[in-house]
C-alpha cells in the first residue's frame, strides 16, 4: 500500500515538474513554522488521503527516534559519532529545521524526525484552507512542492544510508 502512495506521489511530482508548478528547493524565507499539530487538523482525513496516517507510519516520522536506537547508535560508533541525536550533520537529516528550534519555539518538535515543513516548507503564510485550495496561490506563500532536489537534501550518496 505504501509502494502504491510513494509511486502516485512520484508520478505526482514529475507531472507537476512537466507543468513547471514544482519548486525544488527547500527556500529559505520569512515564513513561519507551524508544527505537525496544525498541518494534522487538516491532513488527517479520508478525504485529504489521511496523509497524517501516512507519514506516521513511514520511515521519516520516526527519523530522529532512530538516531537514539540500538541500530543507530550502532552505526553511529562506527562512524565516530559519539552522539548521533545532538551531532548536526546527522540531525540536519534526521531533524531538519533543528538548527531553529529557538525560531519557531514549542511548534517545533525534534521527535516529529522529518515532518510535514521539512519538505514543504514553512506553513505560516498557505496553512489558511482558502490559500491551500488554490496550489498557485499557496506556492506563492510558501508551499514547496517536493521535488527530485528536495529528496537530495538528504538521499544522497555522502549520506552513510544511501541505498544504490
């Protein structure tokens, strides 16, 4: 079912490549961060896809949470990495945004790992339902809509689990 979602997302994104709606890159900008909780009072129902059930159930909700496992530990000690959980090299993937914590104060939870605004970007300006409903208006305030370059942030092959 996951491989099902993951292949329409794909095929989502090449698609909006060929229209030229995509951005690809994680802009930096005055927006602000939201936090999972208010993207989820939207996101969560049948009718959205239940993107909330989504993610929770993949690999990026629980990206910091591996960093503290047995496995991540492990890997961590044979790169020489004391501490994965506090490194930055390993939290700008596993926690991106993690850097702004003091920026975006109690909306920011480094446990959400790779949440909603890591990949689309800060929520402040398009979380309202009347700019959200119109994609070129919500872009146009922010709303990144996740690309080939934006998955490279992270899967990329200097990254100690890049997978061919």
């Amino acid at each position: 079912m996951l491989k099902k979602i993951f292949l329409c997302i794909c095929l989502f994104t090449i698609l909006l490549n060929l229209i030229g709606l995509s951005q690809n890159t994680n802009k930096k900008s005055n927006f602000e961060f939201v936090g999972v909780k208010k993207c989820i009072t939207c996101h969560k129902s049948p009718k959205q896809g239940k993107q909330n059930d989504i993610w929770l159930n993949s690999k990026h909700s629980k990206a910091y949470k591996n960093l503290t496992s047995k496995k991540g530990l492990a890997k961590a000690k044979k790169l020489g990495i004391a501490d994965p959980a506090s490194n930055k090299k390993c939290l700008s993937c596993h926690a991106p945004e993690f850097d702004k914590k003091k920026q975006w104060g109690s909306k920011f939870k480094i446990a959400d790992g790779v949440q909603c605004e890591s990949c689309h970007g800060a929520g402040s300006a398009y979380k309202k339902k009347k700019i959200m409903q119109d994609q070129k208006k919500a872009i146009a305030n922010g709303l990144i809509i996740p690309g080939e370059k934006t998955c490279l942030n992270c899967h990329k092959k200097n990254n100690p689990e890049h997978k061919g």
